[in-house]
C-alpha cells in the first residue's frame, strides 16, 4: 500500500499588492501543493501575479471584514492544510521539512508559527496561528487581526484528542512593520473602525484589548490604550501569549509616564509568562532600559545579556548593552560589544559615534577618529545632515576634526 501524501494549500485574501505579492509566491511554489490568492478588488497587477504563479484566484467584495473575506477564501482551499499568508509576508523556505514534519501527525490540529517582524527593533518575534487543518470547525473570527483561535478553542473542548504544537523555528518574515510599508497603507483607521465596533459588542475581549490598546498607544491616544490593557486584565479570560501583550505593552506606557517601578512590574510579569523565549525579547530590553534610565546598570546589564543569549542577532539588545557597559566604566568590554555589533549591522551609524567616543575616553585617539569619521559618513549616505553636522562641530570643538 502507497503512502498518503498530504497536501498543503497556501490561502490568502489581497487587494492591491503588486509590489510584495511575486517574493511572497515565489517562497512558497516549491512547499506548498495548492495556492489559493482571493482577491478583494485589485486595481493593479496583483491578479496577473498571482495568475503567474498557477493560482486560483477567486472574487469577494471586501466588507471591511478580515474574519469574513478568510473565511470564504477558505472554500476554495482543496488541501488537508491550510498555510495563511499576507501579500507582505515571505516563508523561510528551510523550514519546510519541519513543517511537513509537523502537519503528517494525526492528532496536530494548529501548528503555530514564529514570525520575525523585520523593521520592529522592540518585539522582533511574534507567535502566529497560521498553519492549521482544514477542518469544518475551524475558522476566522474577529474584523480585524482575524484568528483561528476561537474556533479552536471550541472544537477542543469537543474533540480533545487535538493538539496545538509551536514549531520554534523562525518561519515567517513579515515586512509590514517597515517604516515605507506602514506609510503606505490606510492601516490605522481601517484596524482602529473595525476593533471598535467588536469591542462595544465584546468589552472584556482581552485579545481585542490588547490589539486597540497597542493601535492606541502608537497614534498618541495613551489614556485609551492603558484603559483597554487595565480592561484586558481584569477579565481573567487572557491566555499566556495576550497577558505578555497586554503586560508587556501596559509597561511601555507606564515607562513612558516615567512611572519606573509600575512599568517594572509590568514588564516582569510579561516575562514570567511561559512562552517562548524569542517572544519575550522586548520585555526584557525594555526593563533594562527602564532599569538604566534609574542608574541601576547591573541589573540592565543582565536583562541586555539575556537579550543576546536568546537571540545573538538582536542588533537592539547589543547597542543598549554596549551603552550601559560604558557608563559602567567597563569602556574595553564596551568597545568589544560595539564592534560586534557593526560586525551584525555595518551602517549602523549611532554605534559608530558610540564607538568613537568610548575609545577617546581610552585615548586611543587614531582609533576614535577613524570610528566618528565613518559615523559622520554614514549620517551623510542616510541623508541625516543635522546629526552629521552635529556629530563634525562637536569634533571640531574638542580638536579632532580636520577640515
């Protein structure tokens, strides 16, 4: 008797997103067996992109509706899995044998997945449920940052044979957090309408909580955002990963109000929470920032190592390390972890000014001469004149600039 093979379907909804869609298609051709792009009202060349790449494209009139559009993309997925991708996200293609791995179990229902958050230097990681079976039971709810997890939920409760496994691997690169694609897009009002209405209809949603209150804190409405994460808490139905959000992002406000030991709080029981530990790198970069701006470099120093261990390619994690190691004193151990860090991230020109300055104060003055030139350099090539100027009459002030 052959082996069954089973197949996987990538499914998603699009409008409009000719400049992503080919890098996205072209990271999934040789994974996935069926490609499913329903597309919402494109005006662009989206279709014949996706026409390219063999899919079935079917139509729907886009009603402002994540939960509703991905629902009825999925009556056309034929496949025994489903892989949910956005037209901005590309999958690591070394993953794949983990993934098959992953969906030939019987008893795996939810496979969830890292996904690396590029151009977000604070949570660079997040948990996605975005590879699952295609079960009857199983769908999307909520308007916005629409989910699979309600459903689950349910058909568990049911059918408790059902496993939900993490494959920790980082599968997913999404690059909506960059600063080109967020000015790009509507996002803001079109996520801000669509949450507030689920949440008047589901107020102590603590999932919904956390995602307005964290669209609330980046367009200024801070009062409204600690409300929704107090809100989130208080009602007790939070999983692990929604109370590290609703911690985690309730510490940053809290912080930015320079109120430290709440923020500390906040910020340690996101860290206590029993997740994976790339999912917690913010939480522990913000409470060594936190813990710098009291002076208390030890304990900084600490979270920022940790940083390091869980991820050695946190560009952030070692620029904060790096800065409070110099103003411990410890100006050698400073200068090593500065030129790790430029070794990662050679245009980093913040780091080499940093780098300048802790090799002046070890009057190794050719050196520091070279590192601030290369960051007055860089400041130029990045067309940011007003820290290039700064950066050359500070130098020509202390008597190390020329010309």
């Amino acid at each position: 008797m052959g082996v069954i093979m089973t197949k996987l379907s990538l499914c998603m909804i699009v409008k409009n997103e000719e400049a992503t869609l080919s890098k996205c298609l072209e990271s999934v051709q040789d994974v996935v067996d069926e490609i499913v792009v329903m597309d919402t009202g494109s005006t662009d060349k989206t279709v014949e992109i996706a026409q390219k790449f063999g899919a079935n494209i079917p139509t729907f009139e886009w009603g402002n509706d994540f939960a509703e559009a991905r629902n009825e993309a999925l009556k056309y997925v034929t496949g025994d899995w489903v892989l949910i991708l956005d037209a901005d996200e590309v999958l690591n293609k070394k993953v794949a044998p983990q993934i098959k791995e992953a969906i030939d179990k019987d008893e795996n229902l939810v496979v969830n997945l890292v996904r690396h958050e590029i151009g977000s230097s604070q949570s660079p990681y997040s948990l996605v449920s975005r590879l699952f079976r295609k079960h009857p039971e199983v769908s999307f709810s909520r308007p916005y940052h629409a989910i699979i997890d309600d459903s689950v939920s349910e058909l568990i409760k049911k059918e408790s044979h059902w496993k939900i496994v993490d494959l920790p691997a980082i599968t997913v690169f999404h690059y909506g957090y960059t600063p080109g694609a967020i000015a790009s897009l509507d996002k803001y009002n079109r996520a801000q309408q669509a949450m507030e209405k689920f949440i008047k209809e589901h107020p102590n949603d603590p999932y919904t909580c956390s995602k307005l209150g964290a669209l609330y804190a980046q367009i200024g409405k801070e009062k409204q955002a600690i409300k929704l994460f107090k809100q989130g808490l208080k009602s007790n139905k939070a999983d692990t990963h929604v109370l590290y959000e609703l911690h985690y992002h309730l510490g940053n406000l809290l912080s930015k109000q320079e109120e430290t030991e709440k923020a500390i709080k906040h910020f340690q029981k996101a860290i206590d929470q029993p997740i994976m530990p790339p999912l917690k790198l913010g939480a522990y970069n913000n409470i060594g920032v936190v813990l710098q701006s009291m002076g208390d470099y030890k304990n900084a120093a600490q979270a920022y190592e940790t940083t390091l261990k869980i991820d050695p390619s946190f560009i952030t994690g070692y620029y904060n390390f790096a800065m409070t190691l110099s103003a411990m004193g410890k100006l050698a151990d400073a200068v090593a972890i500065y030129e790790k860090l430029i070794s990662l991230s050679p245009n980093y020109a913040a780091a080499y000014q940093n780098l300048g300055v802790v090799l002046f104060k070890l009057k190794k003055l050719p050196e520091s001469s070279e590192a601030f030139k290369k960051a007055v350099s860089l400041y130029e090539a990045q067309n940011n004149q007003v820290a290039a100027e700064s950066l050359r009459n500070g130098l020509k002030e202390l008597g190390i600039w020329e010309g």
